[in-house]
C-alpha cells in the first residue's frame, strides 16, 4: 500500500513518497532563475511541490499525469505547506496502484447504481421512462455514468462524483416535489438524471481528470442533446413537446447565460433544478475546502474561487480560546434619582483652590473701589 499520502506528509520532515503529477509549470524567480511548479496528488489531496536544482534537466525526465517517486523536505511557506523537492524519478504504471492516487466517492459504485435505475423505475409516465431507460440501458453510458467524475476541479471531482451527486439530487427532488404541487415529479426526475450525463464524454478521468476534445468543443449541454436525440430515434412516438421541454430542461440547469446555459429556466421544473444542482454543488465545494484546506493559522480557509469567499471553519472558530470571545460590556454606574440629578445639573461646578483664591482676591479689590 502507497505510504505516506498527502495527507499524512508533517512539516519539517525529509520524505520519499509517491505522486502523481497533476500539473507542471516552468517559472522564474526574482533573478530570472528558472524553477519548477508542482501540484502532485494522491487520493486524499494535492500539494505545492518546488523544484530548484538542475531544473533544465530535470525537467525533461517526466510529465505532467506521470506517476513520481520523490524525496523531498515538507516546508511552510505563507501558511500553507510546500514540498522542496530534492531527487525525482518517473514510475511506470505498472509499479503503481491506480487507486492510491485518484479521488473516488466513498460509496460503492454498483450499490449508487441500483439505486440510481430505482429512481428511474418509479417515473410513471412511460415516456420518460422510456427515454431514461433507453440511456442508461446502453452499456458504454452505464460504465462511464459509474465512474465519471461530476466536474474538472469544482464540486465533486473524484471517480463516481457524477453519480453521488444525480443521487443526492434526486433525493432532493422527491422531497420538493411533496413540498411544490405544481411540480411535475416525472419531469423533474428525469431533469436530474440526465441534465449531466453528458459530462461522461466531456471529461477524461482514466488518469488525471481533464476535458475531451468533444468536451472543448462542445460541452456537456450540447453531448446530452445529441444523447438524448440518438436514442429518441428509436422512440417515435415519443411527444415532440415533452422532448423540447426535457431539451430545455439540459440546457438552462446552469440557470443563467453567464454560467454557460444558452438559455435561462423559464417553466418550474426547470427552475427547480437549476437551485437544486446548484445548492448540491455549493454544499459539496464547502464540504471538500472544509476538509481539505492546507491553511495552518486562523479561523478561515484559504480562498475559494468557486464560492467566491473564504470559509469560516466553524468547530475550530466554536473550540477557541476565551479571550476570542466578546467581552460584556463594562458596568454602568446606578443613575441618580431625578430629583438629585436636577439638583446636581444647578449647582455650581467646582472650583479649584487656586482660582478660589483669585475670586477672593478679585471680590475685596471690587469692594475697596466701591467703597
């Protein structure tokens, strides 16, 4: 078994461990020297890795998706760990464990799927049901609907992430379809289960997780439709209306045209599984920075691009020392009765001795001159 991971490297320590590189950079310093730029990987995260020395040569020994064998020296540097790395050596695939180094859903992948084709079974109206099936029935859709990942980087990006997050939207859908009357349950699920799919061709992930050419050029929305064109074919009394909303529904999830949809929801099930991929995706992005932040100091996260915001970590924040608590405020001294509160506001103010003094003094010269 790979030992150490990621997230078992401590700073302070000279380690020799295996990656796999997830990006490869050549940059420059402040005095024009080169170095080079690692992000490397395990399944349970990624880490910033330098290397310095002979760069030129190095360099040209491995690339990017390529297994590593590494020594190197885990340092801090602005708060967030980085390896030095000292010695590096390709590995071939055969010397390594595929399952080490890619991220995957913690749930059994045949266990999501049964589970998946029981939401499907319970659409009633039997031309959804149809199309749902004549897709997920295709061999090549089934094996990839198992294993891709739901995005590149964003929200659940590990192997079985497209089909941990349909689940976790369809069990959201059934909840707000008892709750919103005007809800078509058949439709929406239907929206969920395929509103995705065709990000089973749009990424690559049988080694690092990457976009197809077909997914540059065209993007999932766009696979879908064709996907879901290819098998209306062999069902043609399938109702072109109820096609174009099921069309409509792939191509406005992402909600707005700035996100990437060409058109924005316009009936409520479509509407409804805009928020509901969007609130599924949002909770996964914070529940991953919150479980994997490298940030060492300080109640927030590192930023996330994302969200658009840094991420209070709650039980630490919750768990901290007294004094980061606010403190009461100080006590005020008992308000006077009314009537001595008046009282005080006429009285004189007081007088120091010497001024008291030079009234004296000002009040028997006025008297001799009266006088």
């Amino acid at each position: 078994m790979k030992s150490p991971y990621v997230n078992e490297l401590k700073p302070g320590e000279v380690k020799a461990a295996t990656f796999l590189v997830c990006s490869k950079e050549l940059r420059q310093n402040k005095k024009g020297d080169p170095y080079l730029s690692l992000v490397l990987g395990d399944r349970t995260g990624d880490l910033d890795a330098r290397i310095f020395d002979n760069v030129t040569v190095v360099m040209e020994t491995f690339e990017r998706d390529d297994f590593v064998r590494i020594k190197g020296l885990l340092q801090i540097y602005h708060n967030r760990p980085q390896l030095t790395v000292h010695s590096i050596q390709r590995l071939d695939d055969r010397e390594v464990d595929f399952t080490d180094f890619f991220p995957a859903s913690r749930r059994d992948r045949d266990e999501m799927w049964r589970e998946l084709r029981e939401f499907a079974a319970a659409i009633a109206n039997p031309h959804l049901r149809a199309l749902v099936d004549a897709l997920l029935d295709d061999d090549d859709i089934a094996r990839r609907y198992r294993i891709a990942p739901a995005a590149k980087q964003i929200h659940h990006a590990y192997l079985g992430g497209l089909i941990e997050h349909v689940l976790s939207l369809c069990h959201l859908a059934r909840a707000t379809t008892c709750h919103y009357p005007i809800i078509d349950g058949d439709l929406l699920m239907t929206g969920v289960i395929l509103h995705d799919i065709g990000k089973i061709y749009e990424l690559q992930y049988e080694r690092g997780f990457s976009y197809s050419d077909e997914g540059q050029l065209l993007g999932h929305m766009m696979i879908a439709l064709r996907m879901v064109g290819a098998k209306l074919r062999d069902l043609p009394d399938f109702p072109p209306r109820l096609r174009t909303l099921v069309e409509h529904m792939i191509i406005s999830h992402h909600g707005q045209l700035d996100f990437g949809s060409p058109k924005t929801p316009v009936f409520p099930e479509a509407m409804l599984l805009h928020y509901l991929d969007d609130l599924d995706s949002k909770m996964e992005c914070m529940r991953h920075l919150l479980e994997t932040d490298r940030q060492l100091e300080g109640n927030f996260t590192s930023y996330c691009s994302p969200l658009d915001r840094m991420l209070l970590k709650k039980d630490k924040y919750l768990e901290g020392p007294p004094s980061d608590s606010p403190k009461p405020p100080a006590a005020q001294p008992a308000r006077p009765p009314d009537g001595l509160a008046v009282a005080r506001k006429s009285a004189p103010p007081a007088v120091s001795p010497f001024a008291g003094k030079l009234l004296d003094a000002l009040q028997i010269a006025g008297s001799k001159r009266e006088g």
